[in-house]
C-alpha cells in the first residue's frame, strides 16, 4: 500500500510517500489456497540500489514530460546525499501485532492539518505548531489568517486522484486479495482447511459452509463470498475506529441502536422532528462575502491610532519562526 504525502509537518509542500511492503511474496498452491514464503529483511545495499533507482526512473520520466530540462536532470542525480531523495525502512511491524499496524496506518493516512495544533493569537496572528522540527529547524509557523487559507489550498490533492494505492496481492483486481485480507488475523500454523472454518465461524457465526450428501465442500464462489465477509468489519465498527465514538450505542440508555425503518415521505419527517423538538426546515444561508483585508485596517485611520492598534499586545513566542 502507497499513501501519497504532499504535505510537511507546518503545511510546508512536502511530495513523499509512506509504502506499506509485506515481507515476502504469496503464491497460490495446486488447491487455490494462498501460501505464504516470507523473506529476510532487506539489508541497506538492497535500500541503496531501490533509491537510485527511484531517482533515475522520475529524473527521466519529468525530463520526459518537458518539467525539467536534461541538463538540470543531470545535475539533480549527481547531488550529495542521494540526489535529493531519501529511502527509510526502519519501521518493521510483525504480522500478529494488529494494534501495532493499526496505529501505523494511522499515521500513514493522517490529513494535512490538525485543529489542536492551531492556536490564535490575535484576530490577525495565528499559530501553528508541530510536534518534530520542519524546514530550518522551527517548531511553529506564524500565519495571518489569509496566509493560513493559502497553505490549506495548496494542499488539496489533484481532482479525481486516488491518495491511497494498493499493489501485489492487495491490488483490487489481485486473485488472492481476499484469501490474503481474510486469513490476516488467523495464527500462523494452522491449516488452511481450518482457516477458513475458523474465519466464518467469527465473521459469521450464522453462516456455516454447506456441504453436499457426498460431503465434498462448497462451490469456490460460497468460499469467496465467506471469505468477503469475513474480511470487512461492520460499518458502525469503522466509523467507531475514526469518531472514537459508537454510533449504534443510545446516548439516553445506552442501549444498542437497530435500524427499523428507512422513512422518505417528507409529511412523516416533518411529523417525527416536531414530537423530538428538532428543526423542520433548512438553516437559513448566509450570504456570501469577501474576506476581510486585514492589511488595509489602518488605511482610514489616523497614524497614531494606526500604530497603536497594530502594535502587539501579547508576550514575544521565541518558538515562532518569524
């Protein structure tokens, strides 16, 4: 799995990417089922040649597009410290830590920006901090609000442009891609025959495998669609994982929610929101305006009051990089 980063730790534009790569290959046997040959760690030779050979094939393929002229190319490949790019593959996650890796993709697929991190200052100062050093060393960036807006906009992913890739087995097309995904939380050494026994009693304890009066199993598209079930988590579970917050929990009682009914007649609403005291009709839209000119504030005002009401009113922060 790829997770493409266009963003530093303070809103800085910052292209890399965060790859996902399980160690060693799946092989489909003469029954179907998925095995898996684990490899040995990669040691820093093996990291040194993928690198140089990242730098070549993107040198070439923006000279080939007319981004970068070949002479500026051939100059780029021949910087110190790799030319410019990076490769790190200190991060190693064993394959029954599931919080571990949880937290990993996590952190993979975090956004570009985090509230907590944003403090204001005054109406016109903001600042936004960061918990690692960003470019020169700062550990917080000073932003007028309009400064702020301009580094979020720069940051929006390209229209129509998938953030999140998936490669090898977990590509979605990949013939063993649900074999793979099902049997990811089942010990290892445990037969595959036992697997998926194992996967459809947890995932699905109603459904058991149907078998025939000659007692040969079922058909390969049932096993696949056991296994598809066995793969994805509830709907409430994963909104749980990102809210933090239960949806299907009653914030009275605290009892567990069930779906009864999907209503659509708009007279049935209306009639349900008045018993529960709830709005019936559509906030009111503001109007659209422009945003404020904060550099223009003390055009209309006297120099002495000007210089008065810009001057700053709270203590020096040695930590923003002016």
């Amino acid at each position: 799995m790829a997770f493409i980063h266009r963003f530093g730790a303070l809103l800085n534009p910052h292209e890399h990417f965060h790859c996902l790569v399980i160690e060693g290959v799946f092989e489909a046997d003469t029954s179907g089922a998925a095995t898996f040959h684990e490899s040995r760690a990669p040691d820093q030779k093996w990291l040194d040649e993928v690198q140089a050979k990242v730098r070549r094939r993107l040198l070439c393929a923006l000279t080939r597009r007319g981004v970068l002229e070949p002479e500026d190319a051939e100059t780029m490949a021949n910087w110190a410290h790799g030319g410019g790019f990076s490769l790190d593959a200190s991060v190693r996650i064993e394959g029954a830590d599931r919080p571990g890796l949880e937290r990993l993709l996590r952190y993979c697929a975090r956004p570009a920006f985090a509230l907590e991190r944003l403090r204001e200052v005054d109406a016109d100062h903001l600042v936004y901090e960061s918990i690692k050093p960003g470019p020169g060393g700062g550990v917080s960036v000073m932003l007028t609000p309009l400064e702020l807006i301009a580094r979020l906009a720069a940051l929006i992913p390209p229209p129509r442009r998938h953030r999140h890739r998936y490669y090898g087995v977990q590509a979605p097309n990949a013939p063993l891609r649900w074999q793979v995904i099902a049997l990811a939380g089942v010990p290892d050494g445990t037969p595959a025959a036992a697997q998926t026994e194992s996967i459809a009693a947890s995932a699905a304890p109603s459904v058991t495998p149907n078998r025939s009066s000659e007692g040969t199993e079922e058909a390969p598209g049932e096993v696949e669609a056991i296994l598809r079930r066995a793969a994805r988590y509830a709907w409430a579970l994963l909104l749980a994982r990102i809210h933090e917050v239960f949806p299907l929990v009653c914030p009275r009682c605290g009892g567990e929610m069930r779906i009864i009914a999907f209503i659509t007649d708009a007279a049935a609403v209306r009639e349900i929101l008045s018993h529960l005291g709830e709005p019936t009709s559509p906030p009111r839209l503001m109007k659209a305006r422009a945003p404020p000119l904060w550099e223009m504030q003390g055009a209309n005002m006297g120099e002495d009051e000007a210089q008065a009401q810009s001057a700053p009113e709270y203590p020096f922060d040695q930590r923003v990089a002016w």
